[in-house]
C-alpha cells in the first residue's frame, strides 16, 4: 500500500488516503516519488476546469508532473531505466489518469527527463510545466511576428522565466503586477517594463508602454 492525495470529486478538499501501489502497463515505469510541485494548472485540474477532457473516474490523485527514482518497469520499457532519478510530465487527458501526489507513479518511459548526477530533485520537479509553458508563449508572439507579450502575474515563475526568455529573443515583455513586492522581484532580474495596476492610471500606462513597444 501507499499513501496518496485524492479528490473523490473535482472543487471537493484533498484528502491523504491509502491505496495499492499501482502497477505500471507495457511501456511504463513505477516512479518512486521524490517530489511535486503545486502549480497553477494542478489547481484548475482539482477544480475540473483544466484541459477539455477531464478524468470522470474517482478517486483521482492529481500531481502533473515530479522527480523521482525508476523502481520498476513495465513491459517494453527500456532495463536502462531501472533505478534512475528522472523528471516527468503526465497527460491529465488521459481517461485512467493517476497523478504524481502519491508515494509511486505509473509513468509512460517515453515522457521521462534522466536527471544528471547531482541534479536538485526539487528543481528538476518543476522542470517541464511552467518552462515549456514560458517558451510555449516566446514560440508564438515569433510565429506571429509579434513584438511584444502583455503577461499578467507577471512575478510568477513563468512570467520570470519570459522576462529572460523575451530578452535573449528580442521579444519585449510587458510584466504586469499588482503591488511594489512583485515590481522589486521583477527588478531584481532587470526586467525591462513594469506596470502596477493598481497605482495610477493603469490603462493609460499600458497604452503608452504599447505604443512605445510599437515604434521600437
């Protein structure tokens, strides 16, 4: 048995409860976890309201995506694996979903980071949702040919991660903030355009940053 954190319905409290160690299928891996975060997109999918296909089958453990050690394979999966620290995203689309706020998870080896000797485990946990998320936005606003990104929550991890990702792209990022904290940690990294909306006239600072960036 291990200990895990489930939802018996989506916008209902977590709750800690035992459950068999799950078994990983053909071309899986049993993850001993190490670590999850807790981001944003865990939260919507809690609340139901994230991705356009939710699991429907309860109890659900939610966790996206985590570190841990390889501590068993599933048919298929490579011997390689066995016994080494990874990084991992999971598919919430996925019907049978399980997530990672558990003590083991069944993870696809194909969606599995090795991790380095001596890698953080607990930075590698938050390796791959708010980054790619980060350089989701960058891939856009190019594709787009689009000078600049308008970021709210714009102190959050990812919104750091665009302002150093704006920067080595010549893209200009528009940070939004909502108070004189968030402005001091965003420059702190040097970021570029800081707006507070809740001092002054908001709307009329975003349209000059807007049409500063425009004539750039």
């Amino acid at each position: 048995m291990m200990r895990a954190l489930t939802i018996a319905k989506y916008a209902k409290p977590l709750a800690l409860k035992d459950m068999p160690i799950p078994k990983p299928a053909a071309d899986q891996v049993l993850v001993k976890m190490k670590a999850s975060p807790i981001n944003p997109s865990d939260l919507g999918f809690t609340h139901g309201v994230y991705g356009a296909k939710r699991p429907t089958t309860f109890p659900i453990v939610p966790g996206l995506e985590g570190t841990g050690t390889v501590h068993e394979l599933g048919s298929g999966a490579p011997r390689e694996l066995l016994g080494k620290n990874v990084s991992f995203f999971l598919d919430s689309h996925n019907p049978k979903f399980h997530g990672c706020w558990c003590e083991y998870a069944p993870v696809n080896a194909k969606d599995l980071i090795v991790l380095r000797p001596g890698t953080d485990y607990k930075h590698a946990a938050c390796a791959i949702v708010n980054p790619y998320t980060a350089l989701s936005f960058i891939r856009i606003a190019k594709e787009a040919k689009s000078r600049a990104i308008i970021h709210t929550a714009a102190a959050s991890a990812v919104g750091r991660m665009l302002v150093h990702l704006g920067q080595a792209h010549s893209i200009e990022i528009l940070n939004i903030v909502r108070n004189k904290h968030e402005e001091d940690v965003l420059k702190e990294i040097k970021a570029k355009h800081i707006l507070n909306f809740t001092e002054g006239d908001f709307d009329k600072q975003l349209k000059e940053k807007i049409e500063v960036v425009s004539t750039q």
